[in-house]
C-alpha cells in the first residue's frame, strides 16, 4: 500500500477479503461478519468456525497501535463475550494473533500489511497464513513458528506507527510555547540541513526520528535487564523497566540507562530528543512497548535489527539525502568474511568509515568474536571504529554495538561524528592499540557501505573530498590529485571514500565495501580503475542478478588488498563473479576468495556454476589496458564476452566519424514543426528537416518528417563574406537581421524577434552563437544511433537527410559504406551495445557519443567478400521490411564470427538481456534464465589468446 487507508475503509475491504477467501478456498471456517457495536474506533471482524473455535479480529485505527494495552484487554473481553476461541488486533500496517484469548499479552503471531495489495483475494498470502496460524493453535494449541526478528521488528514498527504522530502534534505545539525546544528544534534543522523542507516536514522528520530512537534504546534496555547483578553499573537497578516506574517518568528511566562512553558529539546530536515532549499517551505507548519486549529478544538475534528497523522507519528521502542505503546482514557478513583474515587469537583492527545504524560493525563483531577464542565483548569493540557525519545512525551503531551481549558490559564504543575526510590515519582520536604494528591508522580491514552522493551535490565542496589525494606520491607530485593519474572531478562519493580508505590499512590489509557499478561504465571510472591497479591487487568485483539481491542489481561488492609490491599486483587474477541465486555468506565469500589462475595462453577465462559464474582475468591485463569498460565481464552472457576483445572486432570510430547531435540549447524555439511553420511563415529558405526523437519511428529507414530546425548558416556565411564592415552597427546580430529586413524576409524577421522577446538569445548556449540565432553547419549524418535505448534498441538509415537534435548521436559511415550501416542493424551490434552502454535509472541504456565511438563492432576488413555480400543483401531486404530478414542478418555475422548458435537463439539472448535490464528478473524469469543458460555454451574456441608486452616490467605509474 502506498499509505494508509482510513481505519473504515481497512475494515470494510478487509472483511471482504476474508469472505472472499472462505468463500472460495477450501478451510475450516464458515462465515464472516462484522460486530458494529464495538465503537468508533474498534470493530471487530469474526471468522465464523465450529472446528477451530474461530476467530475475533479487532481493528483499531491508524493511531491507536494494536497492542495497546487497552485495545487487547476489549480484543480478550470481545471474544469472550461472543464465544470465539482466538483473538487478533490489528489497524492498516500490523496484525497480531494471540496465543490466548485470555492472555493475550503473552506470546502473538505477527503479520506486516504494509506492502499488501488490499485489491488481492488473499493480501499477499497474508489470510492463509493467518487462518492456517489459527489452526495450528486450534490443533497444537501453538502458534507457527516464528522468528523471533520477525516479530521484534513488527512490535516496533507497530509502537513507531501508533506513537509518531502525537510525537509531531506535540512537538508542534511546544515550538510555539517552549523557548528552549524551539531553540534546540531549530540548532537540530541547521544542524542536520533541514532548513529546505517546510516546517511540517520537519515536525514529522523529527517525530519519526524520535519515535524510532525510543524503540531502540527501548531495545537496548532490554538488553541490559538480563545482565547479571555483578555486571550491572553502579547505581543502576537492573529489573523490570515497568514494574515500580511511574507511567510519567518512563522516558527519563530510558534515558538515564542509555548512556554509553562514545564520542560526545554524538550525544550532542542528541539534545533535541533529550528535550521531546510528552504526554500521557506516548508515556503509556512506551510502557506498552517496553512491557512487549522480549527480554533477549535483540542480543539473541544476531543481525543488524537496527539497521533494518532504520531503514523501515526513517523516511527514505531523509536516507538518499545523505546517501544511506541499508545493507542485508548477509552481504555485510560475507564482507567481513573475506576481509578478516584469521591470524591466531590476535583481533583484527576495522574501520567502516560510513557506519549508518552499524550493519557493518555488527558483522565484524561477530567475526571477531567467533575468530577468537580470547578475544573479550569489550576487546571486540576496542578494535572497532565507525565513523559517521550523520550523528543520528551513528547512535545507533552504539547501541547496536552495545547490544551485542548480555554477559558482558560495555565500557566503550569507538565512534567518530565526523566526515570521514576530516579524519586522518593519524588522527588522535582512533584507539590505539598500544603496538608499533597497530599504531593508528593501521587498520586490518576496511568495510561498509559508502554513501551515493552524485559528484555534482559533494558537500561543502568537492575539494574536501580530493584533498587526501595529495598524499599519495613523492614529496613533490601529486599523481592521483593533478598528475597523469588524476582521478576525475567527475567522480562520485564513493571513489573517494575508497581512496581514503585504503590510506588507513595496513600493507596487507583488506577492504571490502558495496560501491555503484558505475565505476565499470563510465568515464570517471577509467581512472578509478587506474588506481587500483596501481595501489592494491583487485581480487574480486561481485555483481547480483536481480533474483539473488534484488537491492544491489545496480551495486557491485569490491574486494582489494593493499599492495605495495608491483610484481604482485602483476601476478594477481581479478575475478568478476556474477551472481545468480543467492548464496551463504560463508559461501560468497569463499567464491570471491578463491585464488584462480587464467592460463598463460588466454586473455581471460569463464568457469560456471548453477549459481554464480566467474570470468578471471590477470590483473596484468587490466592494468596494461588501462582503464575501460568492464561491465560486461560480470553481466555479459558467456558466448559474447569474448566479443568485445575478439580480433574479429574493431572499434567502430575505426569505420565512421561520431559525434553528438545538433546542440540548439532551445528546441522550443529553434526546432519547429508543421503548425509553428505555418503560424509565423519562416521561410523554407531558412529550415532544414529534422528529427528530434527516433523513439516512434518503426522501420530501420527514416525518409520524412514533419520538423525542421532553423538554419540561416548559409545566409549569415554569404553575409559576413559581403560586410564591409561600414554599416552603422557592429552588432552582426542587428546587421543581419536588418539584411533579412532588406531581403524581404519579414515574417522570418518576425519570428527571431519573438525569440528575443521571450529571451532566448541570454540562454547560456544560445549566447555562444555568431549570432545568437545562428546554429552553425548543421550535421546531417548516415546513421541515427539514440542516445537512450528502453526496450527496442535499433540505429536508423537517415535516407532523407535530416539533421537530428543532441538526442541522437551521428554516424556517419567513412570506409564499408555498404556493409557497416547493416551491421548496425544486426542483433549482434545490439548485444554488443547492451555489453557496452551504461544502465541508467528506469531501466534505460544508454551511450554517450565516445561509447558509441568505441563500442566494438563485427570487423568488415576481416570478412570475405561472400560474408559482405550477404550482409549487404540482407540489410537492404531488411531496410524495405521484408520478412526474414534480420534472420538472414544474424546469420551472415554469426557465420563470419563463428558462433555456433541460430539467429532464434541470438535473438532471444537480446530479449533476454533487455528484459533483464528493462523489468529486472523477477518479471522474466523465463527470459533471464535462458541468457544464463548460454554460461553453458563452449568457449575454448572463442577466448582470444593474451600476449602480454615486453615492456611491461615498467612501472606502472612513474612518480
């Protein structure tokens, strides 16, 4: 559901759901009615049933949570009063079934409603796993197992949704009365960079933050209630957190058990919520979920509870602002598995330097502690350092931390408030071990999650984020700052958090982070690479089909070691590992550690498995070729990967020129049609036919169109060519037009003063042209290649010589005239774009003019003459849309390039690959799983052999 329904509204669809259900589906219960006797806010639906005793759901409204105490204790009366068995409560986002209708505060089943379509006969499967919970207890008189994560989380997010809305009610309103909490409301909007949002936002903001930090520390106190006496501090009575605490005093008890010896800014960022006002429904809120909690329920579930919470409940505008993206336990622990290597009972040291709520601490946590048999709770986390600049979720990695056992207390948690580029190896504020091994800054291991923050919103500046690169290198240069390895000012957040990063680890030392995979596609990315070929052995890029995470099918997992030594990086396979269906932790990371060997002979090599494939390639290699595209090493389907470094294929700027399109910097006003031409009488002297978009065209031909853009090159050339300079302006804008005033060309006159009207010559293109309205020569190319491709991806014959807007790039075909254009056309030039382009928001793919330069093509000077012939034949039978025709197409060049598959199986492999990129795997199973199913195909004979250069004993950056 995309928001709440209105509490009726729930329950009328919900009754119709469940009447529906036992209507149609074959189960033991009868009938369905509703009581609407009970009130306003509660009515109860019941699930009429002579075997099972039935059911009693009641539903509350959106704001009374459904565990209150309250709403419970009339649930039990209800159902006594009717004679029914079993009992729920429930409003539009939790259901909770208990165990005992007399009991009812004891154990319950949960069930999340929010992602449930109300429009399902079955929500989401959510009715028969109720109805079947009800006849588990009827017949076992026991609920289904459930984990205990599941319902933790739904006990929290159910006090979240019930209690945040008063929370900004009262907040509200103590803005307006309380000096103080305005003022601390206000330092928390500047701090934090709220000050865009409106006030409501940020009352709601806040609120939602407050709530949640509750719930936590509500989590964490749990916790520490199973201490044992002697571990409890000074002090501090460790018992029930009900039982003897005043209902008005419950959030104060709250926080005078969470503090804990972290880094004091993070308390400061604290003060807002320390101040939140109350009332006695929150108070009775917050003794209902601290009443609710199980007492271990937190240290007993492993996983980040937090983090998962966190991104459940925080709004997800406020995460993608600071470029938080939560990560799934099991990527984080298989991280942590690879990049904390065993070294007998010594404790690794790790850093994550974007903590967000603490998955990452967490998981190496609990790799410290399995990993040694000595190493102390307190050990553990003296040898962990978070680093956060968002002070809120660093809390949380305190906590969650914090949290981890109840045998042991907590002295301190390691965190840093701070951005990371502030924070140096050296810096005073890491713990420091105590060896000269260990000296600060000499971390074991560098996990976690960087932020996604676009290089064009870097905050305060993008030089806070490139300073640290003047570190690397001698004295006196700066190779990776302003030398021949300068990273690219176009780079985004996350190449600079590994750069960083990596000046934290010790030589040896390994770090293991989940970073965009546009570092494999783009420009900026080429000198990413550079580097690390330059400063670490990349063993492994791992990357995820949409059905193993669908979360990261946009994400690759990088793991590299700090390296010194030239001639090891050398030596070192990089393998590219796609993974299909989702593995163990332990599993992923034993395949991304595995160190493969690619035969002397090859340039690379594929082995495939059910549930993941690799493709190793020497990381000689990669570093002699410097950087590239290397995408379709992990998303390519095996047969055509060899393609892209074939000697069968050639970059096609080998064959055409390439350029961009015809850059107006206003098509409103330079690019008209059929209606604009007849409305202002422009004359045709004056207008070139054009295209803007090729998106509706549906042949493989382009012979006419109804728009044109202005072209007056022609006109202003012969003009400049004829002034002498002598007339009484120099502006050649004014002398032009006052020419096209002479020559009668008054209506087109007309219409460029229009344009200066509505301001189009200040347009910060437009001003560039001599003069303004001048576009210069304007391009008319062979080939239209789109910029962006969704679901069909085709290139077009511009046979009627139109001149196309920057949304199509230019082809224009200089050697092979009568075969590339075809080749363009054929479905293996389309694989090859899809290997090649760069996968954009919504599915789309997209090429940037120097990508379509160097995308590699079926090599014409290498096919025979019969080979030409026929992809000649073929692409003109094509062009005129007759039948078969792509058929004969894809057979011409599968023959050339020895592929032994039929146009059917290449074309499916295409509709496969767009499925997978357009809709992602879950909607095409079919499809995607076919294109994996060609990692079958035999390649020994498509592997090109890899000849590495004599010279290459050179150094690879000379400083």
């Amino acid at each position: 559901m995309s928001s709440d329904p209105s509490a009726a509204d729930f329950r009328r669809r919900l009754r119709a759901r469940f009447r529906e259900y036992v209507r149609d589906a074959a189960t033991p219960f009868d009938a369905v009615s509703l009581d609407e006797d009970v009130g306003e806010k509660r009515a109860a639906i019941v699930v009429e049933s002579a075997r099972t005793g039935g059911l009693a759901v009641v539903v509350t409204s959106e704001t009374a949570g459904p565990l209150a105490a309250d709403v419970v204790e009339r649930a039990c009366e209800y159902a006594a009063e009717a004679g029914v068995d079993h009992v729920a409560t429930c409003n539009a986002r939790d259901l909770f079934l208990f165990a005992d209708a007399d009991a009812a505060a004891g154990a319950y089943y949960y069930l999340d409603f929010r992602p449930v379509d109300l429009g399902d006969p079955t929500l989401d499967g959510r009715l028969p796993a109720l109805l079947d919970a009800v006849r588990s207890l009827a017949a076992d008189v026991t609920l289904p197992e459930q984990a205990a994560r599941k319902r933790l989380l739904g006990t929290v997010q159910s006090f979240h949704g019930a209690v945040w809305p008063r929370l900004r009610t009262l907040a509200r309103d103590s803005y307006e009365t309380n000096p103080s909490f305005t003022a601390g409301f206000d330092a928390w909007v500047e701090a934090n960079d709220y000050a865009p949002l409106d006030a409501d936002a940020r009352f709601t903001l806040a609120a939602k933050q407050y709530a949640y930090l509750l719930a936590t520390e509500a989590l964490f106190l749990d916790v520490l209630c199973e201490q044992p006496p002697d571990s409890a501090e000074p002090g501090v009575t460790v018992g029930s957190l009900v039982d003897g605490v005043a209902v008005d005093s419950v959030e104060h008890h709250l926080e005078g058990r969470c503090e804990l010896d972290h880094d004091p800014e993070v308390e400061s960022g604290r003060s807002l919520f320390a101040s939140f006002p109350h009332d006695a429904d929150t108070r009775t809120a917050l003794g209902t979920l601290l009443d609710r909690l199980d007492a271990t329920a937190l240290s007993d579930v492993e996983e980040d509870v937090l983090g998962e919470l966190y991104e459940r409940l925080v709004p997800a505008s406020e995460r993608k602002a600071q470029g938080q993206f939560y990560t799934h336990p099991d990527v984080a622990a298989a991280i942590c598995d690879w990049t904390l290597q065993s070294d007998g009972d010594r404790v690794p040291r790790v850093l994550d330097p974007a903590s967000g709520s603490g998955t990452f601490p967490v998981e190496a946590y609990h790799r410290i502690r399995d990993g040694s048999s000595t190493a102390t709770h307190q050990e553990a986390l003296d040898n962990l350092v978070a680093v956060d600049v968002n002070r809120f979720p660093l809390r949380l990695t305190a906590l969650n931390l914090s949290s981890r056992t109840v045998r042991e207390q907590t002295e301190a948690v390691h965190t840093l408030a701070d951005s990371f580029f502030d924070v140096s190896p050296r810096d005073e504020r890491l713990p420091d071990a105590g060896t000269e091994r260990r000296r600060p800054g000499s971390f074991d291991a560098v996990v976690g999650n960087p932020p996604y923050i676009r290089q064009e919103d870097l905050s305060p500046d993008k030089e806070h984020f490139r300073e640290h690169l003047r570190a690397y290198g001698p004295e006196d240069a700066t190779p990776y700052y302003s030398g021949a390895g300068k990273l690219s000012k176009q780079s985004d957040a996350y190449v600079y958090f590994v750069t960083h990063a990596l000046r934290f680890l010790r030589e040896g030392g390994r770090l293991g982070v989940v970073v965009p995979t546009k570092w494999l596609t783009t420009k900026y990315g080429e000198s990413f690479q550079e580097f690390l070929y330059d400063q670490t052995k990349v063993h492994a890029v791992v990357g995820f089909a949409d059905r193993a995470f669908s979360a990261l099918v946009d994400t690759v997992l990088l793991f590299v070691e700090k390296c010194a030594d030239e001639r090891a990086r050398r030596e070192t396979t990089t393998d590219f590992v796609r993974v299909k269906e989702r593995l163990p932790p332990e599993t992923l990371a034993s395949v991304a550690g595995s160190h493969r060997s690619v035969p002397d002979d090859r340039l690379f090599d594929i082995e495939t498995h059910d549930e993941y494939r690799v493709t190793s390639v020497p990381q000689q290699h990669l570093a002699e070729q410097g950087g590239q595209k290397l995408g379709y090493y992990l998303y390519g389907p095996s047969p055509f990967v060899p393609l892209v470094n074939s000697e069968k294929t050639r970059r096609l700027d080998a064959f055409a020129d390439v350029a961009f399109g015809n850059k107006t910097g206003h098509n409103g006003f330079f690019l008209l049609d059929e209606d604009d031409v007849a409305q202002w009488g422009v004359d045709e002297r004056f207008l070139r036919p054009a295209i803007r978009s090729i998106r509706d065209i549906d042949s493989a031909r382009l012979d006419e169109t109804g728009q044109y853009l202005l072209d007056f090159h022609e006109y202003v050339e012969a003009f400049e060519a004829d002034w002498t300079g002598l007339r009484s302006t120099p502006d050649l804008a004014a002398a032009v037009k006052d020419q096209l005033r002479e020559d009668g060309y008054h209506s087109t006159l007309r219409y460029l003063e229009y344009g200066e009207d509505e301001g189009v010559p200040d347009g910060r293109t437009v001003s560039t042209h001599t003069p303004w309205f001048n576009l210069g020569e304007l391009l008319v190319p062979d080939v239209l290649h789109p910029v962006f491709y969704n679901e069909r991806v085709f290139t077009v014959e511009n046979a009627g010589g139109f001149a196309p807007t920057n949304a199509i790039q230019c082809v224009d075909v200089t050697d092979h005239e009568n075969v590339l254009p075809h080749v363009l056309n054929s479905t293996v030039y389309k694989i090859l774009l899809e290997l090649w382009g760069r996968h954009e928001g919504g599915g789309a793919l997209q090429l940037l003019t120097y990508e379509v330069a160097s995308v590699p093509v079926p090599n014409p000077d290498l096919m025979s003459d019969e080979i030409r012939d026929r992809i000649s034949r073929a692409g003109r039978a094509l062009v005129r849309g007759e039948r078969g025709a792509q058929d004969g197409l894809d057979a011409a060049l599968l023959d050339f390039l020895e592929l032994d598959m039929s146009p059917g199986e290449l074309q499916a492999a295409h509709r496969g690959m767009v499925r997978q990129r357009v809709d992602g795997a879950a909607s095409e199973n079919v499809q995607v799983r076919a294109v994996d199913d060609l990692d079958d195909y035999d390649l020994d004979s498509l592997i090109p052999e890899f000849e590495p250069e004599s010279d290459y004993n050179a150094s690879l950056r000379e400083f």
